[in-house]
C-alpha cells in the first residue's frame, strides 16, 4: 500500500512538468460540450423552424396505450425531423470519438516520453506525432474493449434473468426461501459486476499503456494485457486506489462549488467560472490518474523487461554488484587471458 503513494507523487511530478496537458484534456472536453450545441442542436432548431413542428402533439398522449398506437403517426409526420437528429448524433459521435482518441493518443504519447526519459518535456511536435502515430493503434484498442464491455453487460443480464426465474421458482415452494434466494443472488451480481467492471477498466487503462510503450498491435496488447493484470493482481487494486481518490476529488469540489450556486444573484454570475474550473480540476485528476497508472505500468512491466547496460563500471565492481554463478567467471575485455604455456618449453 505504500509504495501506491510513491507512484501517485510520481504521477503529480509527471503532470506538472507536462502541465500543458492539463489544458489540452480541458480543451477538449470543453469542445464535446461545445459540439453537441453546433452538430446537434442548431440543425434540430433549424429544421424547427423550416418544417414547422409542434412537439405539443407527443404532450397529448396520456397513456401508454395512445403513444403505441399514434407512435406510427408521429413517426410519418415526423419522419424528417427524426431523421436530421439521427444524422446529427451520428456526426456528433464520429467528430468527437476521432478527437478524443488523438487527444488520447497525443497525451498517453507524451506521458510516456516524460517517464522514460526524465529529463523530456511537453512540446507541441512530440504531442502531435504522438497523437498521429498513436491513433489508430488506440482506436482499435478501443473498439476491442467496446465488445468487452458488450460482452460484460450481456453475461450481467443474462446472470440476472436467471437469477430471477431460480428465484421465482423457490417463491412457490416457499416464501422464505426466495427472500433469501433474493438477497444472495442480488449480493452476487453486485460483487460479480463490480468484479468484472473493474478487471475491464484495469484491462482498459493498462492496454493503452501497452499500445503507447511497446507500438504493438491492438489485439496482441490486449491479450498481454490480461496476462499482466492476471499475473499481477495488485494492478487492480491500484486502479480502484486511484479511482476511490479521483472520485474523492469530484464530490469535494461539487460540495465546495455547490453552495455558491445557490446565492441568488452572484450565484448565476459564478456558474460559468465554476464549471471552468470543474473542467480543469477533472481534466488534472484524469491526467493524473493515467500518469500513476503509467507509472505502476512502467515500473512492473516495461522496466524488469529492459536489458541492464552497464558502462564504465570495471569487472570487480559488477561482481560485488551482480555475483555471477557458481562455476562462472567475468572476465576483463581490456586484460585477455594469455594462452598456457606448453610444458615442454
């Protein structure tokens, strides 16, 4: 548990010697704020305006019934509309997945830079040949772990119905059978999802830590990720250590910005600046968890896989330091042994 602390200071020292970062994470999360008002909603409130819609007829359906059956009506007279939001979400979608995933690609670039080479820090050129290198490798990760989480939801839906027909099966033999039938199996699925979101998150964070150090393959990063999490089971507990802190950190600041929001006046007036300001200590936190999780990547993983050079260091001193095996001998390059002597001379 201690050494978590250590690689969270090297996580803040990481961050604030590339603290430009901080403000390109806050860009664009500002501008996926921002995209859904220009691609979503200016072509919802232009089409409007064009086609003349009253949304007032979906009010008038009081049932559940009438919206069934008038779903097919608003859908004929509503069909364009329909049709503009769908191509507008989809475009929303698409612009800001590319975004974020050379953003990503451009940050998790840097970072490790910064960690491998100590002495290096952020520069615009390393940012964007890090974020175009990077970009496919991470957007093929990505959609890996989007069919992981698929797959996760699947086995939870599928656990729960099962839980709930065994369940409804004990009810009619006995009452007190299924409260309790009930209560275990309610305590499964939660211990079982949040086994399996937070294996899935550790596989999500680390694998893009793969893809950046090692250049490799998205689907071969992703299987020696789960060989790494696997083989080294405190890697998940360091992400839930972040994520506690990271979580943490979000509540104090909406306590903190909360009660200024509520003053009657000043409050509106404040409100854009704390939401900046919420924006920029998320984006600090985010970097911060993905640099403490690079590190723990680094120092497990990427580092004991290094070939150990060893220079100006003289053949005595690498004994004392590095004992060689029984039966071995190391050898000076500078003072070659001479050949033996034969005995007849």
């Amino acid at each position: 548990m201690v050494f978590y602390f250590d690689l969270l200071k090297d996580g803040f020292k990481t961050i604030n010697k590339n603290w430009q970062l901080v403000l390109i994470q806050m860009s664009t999360m500002i501008f996926s704020f921002t995209a859904f008002f220009i691609i979503v909603g200016i072509p919802i409130a232009i089409a409007f305006i064009i086609f003349g819609l009253d949304f007032t007829d979906i009010l008038r359906l009081k049932s559940f019934e009438s919206l069934f059956m008038g779903s097919a009506e608003l859908l004929n007279k509503y069909f364009l509309m329909a049709l503009v939001i769908l191509l507008s979400l989809i475009i929303y979608v698409l612009s800001v997945s590319v975004v974020w995933i050379y953003a990503i690609g451009g940050v998790a670039g840097v970072l490790k830079e910064s960690i491998i080479h100590t002495d290096k820090r952020f520069s615009f050129g390393t940012f964007f040949k890090e974020g175009k290198d990077n970009f496919f490798p991470v957007m093929g990760f990505s959609v890996i772990i989007s069919f992981v989480f698929i797959i996760i939801a699947f086995l939870l839906g599928f656990t729960g119905n099962m839980s709930s027909n065994i369940i409804e099966s004990a009810r009619m033999q006995e009452e007190s059978l299924a409260v309790f039938l009930s209560i275990f199996f309610a305590l499964l699925m939660i211990s079982l999802g949040l086994m399996l979101i937070f294996i899935a998150l550790s596989v999500t964070f680390y694998g893009i830590a793969m893809v950046i150090f090692y250049k490799t393959k998205a689907w071969k990063s992703f299987i020696d990720t789960i060989k790494f999490v696997f083989a080294k089971p405190s890697s998940v507990g360091f992400y839930i250590f972040i994520m506690i802190i990271y979580i943490l950190s979000g509540l104090i600041v909406i306590l903190i910005s909360s009660p200024f929001t509520l003053i009657p006046i000043i409050g509106s007036i404040l409100t854009f600046p704390l939401q900046i300001i919420n924006y920029l200590i998320q984006s600090y936190t985010s970097l911060l968890m993905i640099s403490a999780m690079f590190h723990f990547f680094y120092r497990f993983f990427y580092l004991p896989l290094q070939p150990i050079v060893i220079e100006d260091v003289s053949p005595e001193e690498v004994a004392e330091t590095y004992p060689a095996p029984v039966g071995l001998e190391i050898r000076s390059e500078e003072t070659p042994q001479k050949p033996p002597q034969n005995p007849s001379q």
